[in-house]
C-alpha cells in the first residue's frame, strides 16, 4: 500500500485497509478509514 491507494473517499479507504488485514474489528478499521480522508484532505499523504 502506499500513499496513492488512499484518497478522500472513505469507502475506497475502507477497501484498502481491509486488504492489508491488520484490523481485527470494524470500528478501529473505519476509525483509520476516517483518519487517511482527514489526511488525504489536507494533501499530507
């Protein structure tokens, strides 16, 4: 995964992390999700 797999859409962000199978639970997943759109809006990534 790098920085180009994540964006401002929290769905796509969703799919991204589920790929990479480190989450055990939705909740830390979309918490995660949530932060990379946080990132991706303000162009950090």
């Amino acid at each position: 995964m790098f920085p180009q797999d994540f964006s401002t859409d929290f769905e796509k962000n969703k799919d991204s992390l589920n790929k990479l199978r480190i989450f055990q639970s939705k909740i830390s997943r979309n918490i995660s999700a949530g932060y990379l759109v946080k990132l991706a809006g303000e162009e950090v990534l």
